[in-house]
C-alpha cells in the first residue's frame, strides 16, 4: 500500500472537530465543578460516578478510538471526492469555482449547511432507532452509549465503534457528500455539530445557552429523556431537529424541576411517553 498525503485541509476537517470536543468539552469539565453552575446540573457529580457503568478512563479510551476510526474514514471520502465537492473545479482559474459575490457565497453556504443538517438527521434518527429496536444490536452495540445513564460534556462520543461509524461516522459522509460542501465549510459544520452533540450531553441547563435558544426543543433536557431508564425508546432525535420523533410518534415530553439536594431534574411527562 502506497503512502498517501494527506493535505491542510484535510487535516482541517479530521482534526479541528477532535480539537472543538476536547476543548469545549473540557470546558464544561471545568465549570461543571464551580458553585455557580451546582444549580443548572441535571445530575451530581455523585451520580456520575456511582450510576453510570463505565469509567470515565474508559470512556475517554472509548471517545478517542471512534475519534480515529472517524478521522481515517473522513480522510478517505475527501480522497475519493477530490475537488468534485462544493461546485469543483474551475479550469479558468485552477482553482475551485466560487459564487460571483459575497451574499451569493453566504447563501450558498448556508444552504449547503441546511441540506447537511437535514441529512446527518435523518440519518442519525433512523440507525439510531434501528439500535434500540433491534435486542442484538443494541446489546453488542449500541448499550455502550448507555452505560453512561448520567450523562456529562466529554461522554458525547463514547460508542462502541461500529455503533458510532453506523450512527455518526456515516451520517457525516453522507452529509458531506449530499450538501456538495467543500472542505473548509465541512470543518465548520462538523465543528458546529460536534459542540451540539457536547451540548446534548453535558448535564447543563443553563438559561444563556445561545444553543438552546436556537434548538429550543433538542437541547440537554431532551436528549437526557433518552438516557433515562423510562425514556430509552423515546427522544431517538439528535442532533439539530426533533420532526421524526413528532412524526413517527417516538416524541416523549419532559418538565424541569428543581432537584432536592440542589440542581435540576428532568422528569418525562406520563401522557407523552
């Protein structure tokens, strides 16, 4: 097997994401453990390490190995796209086609990004649902996700590897490749969905969160629905929408209260479930 090089922008699309999760994770890390946000936790520090099932040694072990698989399969599709993605090749200029102005740009971008987020969706909604309905793959798969019933920021990626190359790797090639992006926009979404998908996780209702502003109805409440022991077969969607959990009847409702002892509690509405 030949070497193959690999260039600035692929490197940009492989590593700024694992840079983003470490960093905006280790970020929730860090406040997590200050008096300020005590009030805004959804679980204790307690229940993190008496609930869950895998060690946060573990789990940072688990993260790190799918990080890799990600990063070679991500090499590999940029690899075999070439410069076919985001308009190709401009032979005039031997460079890649660019929209003619600055709002022509802006609108093509975030269209890309639109047609990316509604793929990586619906992709992710339905393998994940596939994982839960499933007994052999949820067992040999996808149960590792789930041994960490009180979740937390750096927990995010933690998988079993065919789970997350089935359910997040793929997702992501399959949005790439569908919205057309070209390297550098494709960093960025994948930046922007790898703080999302933090922010599911982190444990943190903070009323600020410019995140939960914009997703009003996918935010950390929501996804911890799914984690709890009533709500595993709820809350499939992840990470920007919620249409097909409403529209396949998979949508389980929630109210927060404040927790005895401090904090908060997320508790499923009986009637949505």
């Amino acid at each position: 097997m030949g070497f193959i090089a690999i260039g600035g922008e692929e490197l940009l699309v492989t590593l700024a994401p694992v840079a983003v999760y470490w960093l905006y994770s280790g970020m929730y890390e860090v406040l997590g453990s200050s008096k300020a946000l005590a009030k805004y936790r959804l679980h204790s520090r307690r229940d993190e390490e008496t609930k869950n099932m895998a060690s946060k040694r573990d789990v940072v072990k688990g993260v790190l190995l799918q990080q890799a698989i990600q990063a070679a399969i991500s090499v590999a599709v940029l690899k075999l796209t070439g410069g076919e993605q985001d308009g190709g090749i401009d032979p005039k200029s031997g460079g890649r086609s660019q929209p003619s102005t600055a709002a022509a740009s802006f609108l093509d971008t975030a269209a890309r990004f639109a047609v990316a987020m509604v793929v990586l969706d619906a992709w992710q909604y339905f393998m994940h649902r596939v994982m839960h309905s499933s007994r052999y793959m949820y067992r040999r798969f996808h149960s590792w996700h789930h041994r960490v019933v009180a979740p937390y920021a750096f927990a995010a990626q933690y998988n079993h590897p065919v789970d997350g190359v089935l359910t997040e790797t793929l997702s992501g090639a399959a949005a790439f490749l569908a919205s057309g992006m070209g390297p550098r926009a494709a960093a960025a979404f994948f930046m922007f969905a790898t703080v999302k998908g933090i922010d599911d996780h982190c444990g943190v209702l903070v009323p600020w969160n410019p995140l939960h502003a914009v997703f009003r109805d996918n935010n950390t409440a929501y996804h911890d629905v799914h984690h709890q022991l009533g709500g595993g077969r709820r809350n499939f969607s992840q990470p920007f929408f919620v249409i097909w959990d409403r529209l396949l009847g998979t949508y389980a409702g929630y109210t927060v209260e404040e927790r005895h002892g401090g904090g908060l509690q997320v508790k499923i509405i009986k009637d949505h479930a």
